[in-house]
C-alpha cells in the first residue's frame, strides 16, 4: 500500500485502535489462537469475557489437551458455533504432542491444525510471531473492496484476497502487522458494512469508492440465515440442556422433548452427534467425554 495510504492508515491505529486484551504485547500466541477461534462470526463484547475465563482455566494448549472436550464445549457457553470448541480441543492436542506445547509460527504448520484456515494461520504468524503475511477477514476484503475497487461491498471470499493484500502491504514486517490490523479495525469501526463514517476515515482522500459518488454495485455474499426459529437455535438449546446436566446427560428421547417442531428438533440431534458434539451412551446423551 503506497505510503500516502498506509501513512495515514497507522497514525490513525496508533490513535485510535481500541485496547483489546489480544492486542496486547505480553498475551501470548495461545491466546491470540484461542481468540481467533472464538471472534469468528462472534462479536468482540461476547468473546472478551469468555476469553479471560478460557485463558485462566487453560493458559496452555496442554492444559486444554488434558481436559475432556466436553468441558470445552462446556466453556464455550454462548459463543455460538460450538464446533469451534471441539476444534480448537483437537489443535491443542496437537500443538502439545506436534510442537512441544508451542503454538507453531509457521503457516503450513498452522494450517495442518484442526479447524485453522487461511485468516487463523496468517493471523497468528503475523500477530504473534511479527511476520510478514496478509491478513484478510471480512472488515479487510470490505476496506479493499471500498478503497481500492470502488465496490460498496466485497464480493464472497476468495484466494485472491490474500494475494490483493500482499500487493498493497508495507515490505517491513512491523508495519505489516500494523497495516494488518488497521485495515481490520478501520473495517470494523469506521468503514462499516451498512452505515461507514466516511468524514472520519484517514484515507478518504484516496478511496475510489468516494471518488467515484459511493456507487451502489451490489452485494453478492451468501446472506445468513436469520437465527431464530432455525435448526442452529435448536442445535443451541440441546447443548444448553446438555451443559446443565454435566455428567450426568440426558435420555436421549427427552432432549429437547418440548421443541415445538418434532422434525427440527430431530434434525438438529441428528446433526449434533454428526459433528461429535453430543455422544449417547446407552439411551443418555452428553457432551463428549473424549
């Protein structure tokens, strides 16, 4: 990115960028792994408090390898998207017997991870280790997106999003960290999705979006499905049966025995013991022993 954009873009971080606990110097590749897992598709204000609570219980991948994935899924509480516990489960126990409990700095490595992709791996190597890579999550491919291509909104993720941030990032390592990040949160706090702060952005002066008249070109992204009244509620209210039982579990014919669509509650089972999150041991459900 040509120095009358990435210029303006750090100062803007150094003045701005929210102090958040993985932000910080001293919090460690593990947990900047943990908080990855947890802020996909999960607000920041949800994750803070359950991260805290994950990292004292937990402060190393062998503490975690030690602990039934149950309890994961257990921790996970309301964050949604409960595999990532159970992946996150399984990388730990790998960084412990792969990488002698040391969360790897190389992307490859990171990659051969369970439930680490293309954004995890670069994220970690570049936030945690000072390396040299592209990191691109939705706020990023939106600033691109904007800034660059005169496009109100990205289209769907792509492998040439990372090769289109790599194009326009710093070749210093440090201030690639920094032109990461900032992009990131310039797209979560100023260059929004349905409402951007144009008048505050630092470099609106050469945003080809504004330039051009804010153009409205669409928005070609998979819209999510609405929460409620969906089998993902219906996944969310056995597990929440389940973490009140603990041990003891649940007859499988009474989970989830008063849900109002019969058809939905058993799909939403079904797909729970697909995705091993729920077990059953003679009739009873639970959460994963092992």
């Amino acid at each position: 990115m040509p120095a009358p954009v990435t210029d303006p873009l750090i100062a803007w971080y150094g003045e701005h960028a929210r102090d958040l606990p993985w932000r910080h110097p001293e919090f460690g590749a593990w947990g900047i792994l943990v908080s990855e897992f947890m802020l996909q598709q999960t607000q920041v204000s949800r994750v803070i408090p359950l991260l805290a609570a994950w990292i004292e219980r937990w402060p190393t991948p062998a503490d975690l390898a030690a602990d039934s994935p149950a309890e994961a899924v257990r921790m996970w509480a309301n964050l949604g998207y409960p595999r990532r516990a159970l992946w996150l489960h399984r990388a730990a126990e790998q960084i412990a017997t792969r990488h002698d409990n040391v969360v790897p700095s190389d992307v490859d490595d990171l990659l051969e991870l369970t439930g680490i992709g293309d954004y995890t791996a670069r994220a970690v190597a570049t936030f945690a280790y000072g390396l040299r890579h592209p990191v691109v999550d939705t706020n990023t491919r939106r600033v691109l997106a904007r800034a660059i291509a005169a496009r109100s909104q990205p289209g769907p993720p792509a492998k040439r999003d990372l090769a289109e941030m790599l194009e326009i990032l710093p070749t210093d390592a440090a201030a690639t960290a920094i032109v990461n990040a900032a992009t990131m949160e310039l797209g979560a706090t100023v260059c929004t999705s349905r409402a951007p702060k144009c008048d505050v952005c630092p470099i609106r002066h050469v945003c080809a979006w504004r330039l051009a008249g804010y153009p409205d070109t669409g928005d070609t992204r998979r819209k999510q499905s609405k929460y409620e009244g969906s089998d993902r509620q219906a996944r969310g209210a056995a597990l929440r049966e389940l973490r009140a039982a603990a041990a003891r579990g649940i007859p499988i014919d009474m989970l989830l025995g008063d849900w109002h669509d019969p058809a939905q509650r058993d799909r939403a089972i079904s797909s729970l013991l697909d995705d091993g999150l729920i077990e059953v041991s003679n009739d009873n459900a639970h959460l994963p022993h092992a």
